[in-house]
C-alpha cells in the first residue's frame, strides 16, 4: 500500500511527466517530417514542448513554490536560453551545431518560439500533477 501513495505523489507523477515531455519532443523532432507533420507543428510544437520541460525540471527543484512562481521561473529561463541565441562565439557555434547543443541550445533565435514556450509552460501547468492535487485534494 506504500509503495502505491509514493507512486501516486505528486512528484513521482511530475518525473514521469518530464520523462514523457522529453520522448515526446524528441520524437516529434525526430519523426514529424517523416509521417508529414506540418512545419509549424513540427518546429513550435517541439518549442512548446521544451518550455513544457522547463516547467517541469523547475517545479520538481522547488517542489514548495506555487505554480504560478514556477510558471515565471521556468518562462524566465526559457526566454534567457532563447535570448542566449543572440550570443556567438566559436565554441558556442561549435556545441549549436551538435544535436545536444540543438535539442539543448538552439541554432537560431525566434521570437514566435518565445510564444511556444510560454503555451507549453502553461499547459504544463495546467497539468501539474502537484497542482491538481492542491486544487483537488483527496479524502
């Protein structure tokens, strides 16, 4: 019976969410020409996707906060790593063009993927396990 209300915590339910976010982005980034994806749901649905991630990676650091505190963080970081595109140096150049530094990093900076990030933030949000469970909390 533990091991079940440990599996069903909030916490467990937001690591499972990030690993999810994660395989879905990459898939989508992988596969979404494949199988004719249009280009917008390929590009700004893996960035809504990210900003999803990010919200994720910060509520499950600062498990304590709000969500909207956790929502401002994570938007905070994702329009600071966008923002960071604007930055150029050999090395940086170097790391962008490596599928890590892609997935990562970013090659070019995007004000629409701004918007995307913001979009997955707050679906992620919406979603949040942790969140849900203050709202709707069980008896």
């Amino acid at each position: 019976m533990r091991k079940i209300i440990q599996i069903r915590s909030p916490q467990f339910l937001r690591l499972a969410a990030l690993f999810l976010v994660i395989v879905l982005g990459l898939v989508l980034r992988r596969f979404g020409y494949a199988v004719d994806l249009p280009f917008i749901v390929v590009k700004y649905g893996g960035s809504a996707l990210w900003g999803a991630m990010v919200y994720l990676l910060v509520a499950l650091f600062v498990t304590s906060s709000r969500p909207a505190v956790i929502s401002v963080t994570a938007l905070f970081i994702a329009i600071s790593v966008e923002l960071f595109r604007l930055h150029h140096t050999p090395w940086l150049d170097a790391f962008r063009l490596t599928t890590a530094g892609a997935l990562l990093l970013g090659r070019v900076f995007s004000l629409w993927n701004m918007l995307a990030y913001a979009i997955g933030i707050a679906a992620a949000c919406a979603f949040d396990p942790a969140r849900r469970a203050a709202t709707h909390p069980r008896g």
